[in-house]
C-alpha cells in the first residue's frame, strides 16, 4: 500500500485489506532466526536484518493507516529457533 503507482494499481484490485502489525523487536528476533535458518552466521544476520529487513519493515508499516483492517499480533516472544514445529 506504498504510494508507489505499481501498489496504486494492485490496491484498486482489491475489495479489501489487511495489514497484519508486529512489534519490531519480535519481528527483529524472528527475522534473525530466519536469516539463521537460512545458513548466515548469526552475526550476518543481525546485520542483514539490521541493514535491510528492518528498513523495509518501517517502510511498509509507516502504511497502515491506509488498510481497510489493521491487526497487531500481541506481543508475545517467539519461541526459540532452537524449537522445532511438528
């Protein structure tokens, strides 16, 4: 939902939106352990995420007013990358 005229056209597609809210410092803990997972050192990945992810993250979230529907995840710590999904 950027000002960008390429979003302009994808917003006037849609009969509605969402825009799902996240702390940054979760988001921040989740992207780390995804750059992780993805074979960087944890060092590369707090800066990649740092660098790039972040930037991104407050980029698209300076957008929210313009949602038809905002929703925050509670702020609730991830749990550890350590743990598995079954």
């Amino acid at each position: 939902m950027l000002d960008d005229a390429a979003w302009a056209q994808v917003r006037a597609c849609c009969d509605e939106t969402r825009f799902l809210q996240v702390e940054e410092e979760i988001a921040r803990t989740r992207l780390i352990a995804r750059q992780t997972t993805g074979g960087r050192s944890r060092p590369a990945a707090r800066t990649w995420v740092q660098e790039n992810d972040l930037n991104n993250l407050r980029l698209v979230d300076a957008t929210a007013r313009r949602a038809d529907y905002l929703l925050r995840l509670p702020p609730v710590l991830p749990p550890a990358p350590e743990a598995k999904l079954r």
